[in-house]
C-alpha cells in the first residue's frame, strides 16, 4: 500500500475536536422556552379541568343539558387530568412514570 494510506492528517482531527455543536446559551434560551410553554400548559390544564368538572356537576344536579354522553365528558375530564399530572412531572423532576 502507498504511504499516504498510513498518514493521519492531525490538523483534521484538531479542528474537529474545537467544533462544538453545543452553543450553551443556545441551550439555556431553549430551556427556558420549554418551561414557560409547560407553565402555561398548566394554566390551561387547570381551566380546562374547572369548566370540565363545572360542566359536569351541573349536568349531574340538572342545571345544566348537554348532548354531550357524561362519559365523554368523565374521559376528558381524566385526560386533562393525566396531562396535567404529566407535565408537573416533567417540570418537577424532568422524568415521567
């Protein structure tokens, strides 16, 4: 085999060890979008679940009709539960079950 075969350009390997794809206060920023979308996803989730659990006790005590089935409404009460259960994991400890 030719010599050149054998030769390790090391100027190649020192320019790639300087690269960084890590731009920290790219990361930081990022990091920071992500919990102000999640606390406003909580804000959200917690209205949600008011009107739903309203919405639902009134249709139970016959102040309020729906052509919704109460089990939809029960199943989207619980999802938004979930969700919300959810995302305060994710904010509390950044893992979910």
């Amino acid at each position: 085999m030719p010599l050149y075969f054998y030769f390790i350009n090391r100027n190649i390997t020192e320019r790639e060890l300087n690269l960084s794809s890590c731009n920290c206060h790219e990361i930081t920023n990022r990091f920071g979008q992500v919990k102000a979308l999640n606390r406003m996803a909580i804000r959200l989730l917690n209205g949600l679940i008011a009107l739903k659990e309203e919405i639902l006790n009134k249709v139970l005590s016959y102040q309020m009709f729906t052509m919704n089935y109460l089990l939809l409404i029960e199943h989207i009460l619980r999802e938004a539960k979930l969700y919300h259960k959810y995302v305060q994991m994710l904010e509390t400890d950044g893992k979910i079950d």
